[in-house]
C-alpha cells in the first residue's frame, strides 16, 4: 500500500508525451482533481485544466517545475522542460548546434569529440584543449 505509484506513466522517467498528455496522465494516475492539484500548486483549477486540453501554452520552466513538485516527478519528466534545456545548451554553442544538425539531418558520423563526450557521459572528459569539459557538460546535462 505504501509503494510508489508504479502506473505506465511513472516506470519510466521521462514521459515521452506532449505537456497536455503528460500532465492529465499523472493527474489521473494520482487521482487528482483540478482543484486538489490547483491546491498543491497555487495555481487555478481552471488554468490546469487548459493546459491539460492544450489551449494554453506550456508554462515557463519555474511553473512546470512546481507542478512537477506536486505531482511527485522532476521537471525533467517533462518533454517540454527537457526541450529547453537542449536548446539552451545548444543556444551557448553554435559549433557543438552545427554538428548535431550535421548528424542527426544530413545523417553524417558522429564526430570523435562529441562521441567521446557522450562516452564520458558527463563525468569530466577534460583533456586539456579547453573543449572537453564544455562538450561533456553539453551533452551530459
């Protein structure tokens, strides 16, 4: 009875759904109402339930990370919020966005020093040429 709500969406960290999906999928697994989410959050019943129905915008990243709170998930469970944090990675770093498009659009090999930094997966891969660190905090964020 005390475990953690083992449901399709929570066995796997990362919802693979849009925000509106994502959202009322943990809300009717927690058996939670607007209102009682509205209470948790401090948010209106009546601005959850828009953005369950995708009629507003997905919140900024401080609002999903309240709700996230709530509904007993990181903000990174949401696909929105993971989004964001790519984009900003790759916003501060044009070589690093230049090479991924070559990868993933014109289906090019990977690069030695990208696949080392994700074969470092974040744990340091500083070298000494002043890259590594920055190309392994880029992809393993």
């Amino acid at each position: 009875m005390g475990a953690m709500h083992t449901t399709p969406i929570t066995r796997n960290r990362f919802s693979q759904e849009r925000f509106p999906v994502a959202l009322k999928g943990l809300m009717d697994e927690r058996r939670l109402s607007y209102r009682q989410l509205a209470y948790k959050t401090k948010l209106s019943a009546g601005y959850l339930n828009h953005l369950t129905k995708g009629t507003r915008t997905v919140p900024a990243d401080p609002v999903i990370a309240v709700i996230a709170e709530a509904l007993h998930v990181e903000p990174d469970f949401f696909l929105e919020y993971r989004l964001r944090q790519v984009a900003g990675v790759l916003d501060g770093s044009p070589a690093l966005a230049d090479k991924l498009y070559a990868i993933l659009l014109r289906r090019q090999p990977v690069p030695e020093d990208i696949a080392e930094a994700l074969r470092a997966g974040g744990n340091g891969g500083n070298r000494g040429n002043g890259h590594g660190s920055r190309a392994t905090a880029a992809v393993g964020f």
